[in-house]
C-alpha cells in the first residue's frame, strides 16, 4: 500500500507535492531498511555487495536531498527545482557534509537528545568511510566494470576497493578489532569467522542506522521545515517493523 495523503499537510506543497514527498518517503526508508537487513543477514558478500551498495547509495542519496529540499522549502517557500535538485549529482558525501552543517547550526538551543544525535553521527569514524564508498558508487561505480568493457575505465576505485575500505574502517572498532584478532589466531575455525563477519557487518550497519536516526530525528525536532517533520516521520525506520 502507497503512502496516504492526509489533506494539506505542508502549507506551501499542494496536494500532488505532498502525495510525491510522501511516496518518496516510503521509497527512501524501504531502500535503506533493506540495505541494512541484507548487511545484516547477508551470508556471502560475493552475492550481497551489489545489492546492498545499489540500495544504500540510492537510499541515503534520497534521503539527503529530501532533506535538503525540505530545508530550502522552508527557505524560500519554494522546493528547489529540477535543475538545482540534478547539481547535487550523486554526491552523498558532499550533501551529507552540507547536511550536517545545516543541523549543528540549527542544534544551538536545542535539546540533549538531538544534540546527542547529531554528536554520534560526527564521532562514528566508520560513518565517513561508507558515505565515501556509497558516493562513490552512486556516481560512477555501478557501471564500473562495464566501462573497463567498453575500454573507457573510470578514474574510480572498483566496487570491491570501496567495500574493503568500508570493512577496514569497521573492524577498527575494538570490539571487532578483538575478534579479528581471535579468528587470525584460530584460522579454520568457522565460530570465529562468523562472529567476526557478524560484527563487522554489524558495525556498518549501526553507522548507517545512527546517520538515518539522525537526520530523521532533526526532522521530528523542527529543524528541516514542516516539511521535515513530515520526512522524520514517514522516512523513520521505525515505520519498517512490518517488513
């Protein structure tokens, strides 16, 4: 079932404007509540790595100019338009940055929970890293290897690079930096690997979590327009427990 429109939720967004940010709201939590399942319970990354960086990329994509639009709404009273939305291209990194810097500023005066917020996203050393792979393959690295094909290589690194870097800067987490050590120590043994695998895989997937919670709890909190609010509700994870 599609998002249903409530009547004129968003005073300057007509009713064919809200109905759209409502969908796009369903469609951006789906993308990256999947992406992080997959993460999450993904058995084999030879088979998982491409769905969950096409999901994640688009997902977080999403969920950044939605963010974005819904700020600059409550700017000029006007949601930015195509020309404008495309200059963002597919930089996530980039829109996150900007993103970020938006609601800091807006943070000032604002409670201890949001505050919280918004400090574990900029303290997450593995939160960087993913935006970097997912920007990456959201600009170029989905047609990477067909490019090589077509003898018109990228001046990217491949999906593969991008992943291992998002894995290293996980398994510099402590806590997984001490399993790793254990399944060096017992190489054959399959407990080991898979625990390892498991917080490492959990890992990623708590940074993307904290930088969706984030973004969607600033909504809530009035800091990206009534627009915003609506985004906080509608793209919250929470709204995933049927899945």
């Amino acid at each position: 079932m599609g998002p249903v429109n409530m009547g004129n939720l968003v005073h300057n967004l007509d009713f064919k404007l809200e109905t759209a940010l409502l969908g796009e709201c369903v469609s951006t939590r789906n993308l990256i509540s999947y992406g992080i399942k997959v993460i999450r319970e993904g058995a084999f990354i030879e088979t998982t790595q491409d769905p969950i960086l096409t999901m994640l990329s688009i997902g977080l994509e999403k969920l950044h100019k939605l963010s974005l639009g819904a700020i600059e709404l409550e700017l000029s009273n006007t949601w930015p338009d195509k020309k404008t939305m495309r200059s963002y291209g597919h930089g996530t990194l980039e829109m996150h940055e900007t993103l970020m810097a938006h609601l800091n500023e807006s943070a000032v005066g604002k409670s201890a929970y949001v505050k919280g917020l918004l400090e574990g996203v900029s303290e997450d050393r593995v939160v960087p890293e993913i935006l970097r792979a997912l920007d990456t393959y959201g600009r170029a690295g989905r047609f990477y290897y067909l490019d090589i094909l077509a003898s018109a290589p990228q001046d990217w690194v491949g999906p593969d690079v991008a992943w291992t870097d998002i894995e290293k800067a996980a398994q510099g987490d402590p806590a997984v930096s001490k399993l790793q050590a254990e399944s060096f120590a017992n190489l054959g043994d399959n407990a080991s690997f898979e625990a390892l695998l498991a917080a490492t895989n959990g890992r990623m997937a708590t940074s993307i979590e904290a930088v969706w919670d984030a973004i969607v709890g600033c909504g809530k909190n009035h800091m990206m327009g009534r627009a915003g609010e609506i985004i906080g509700f509608e793209a919250d994870r929470a709204m995933t427990g049927r899945q």
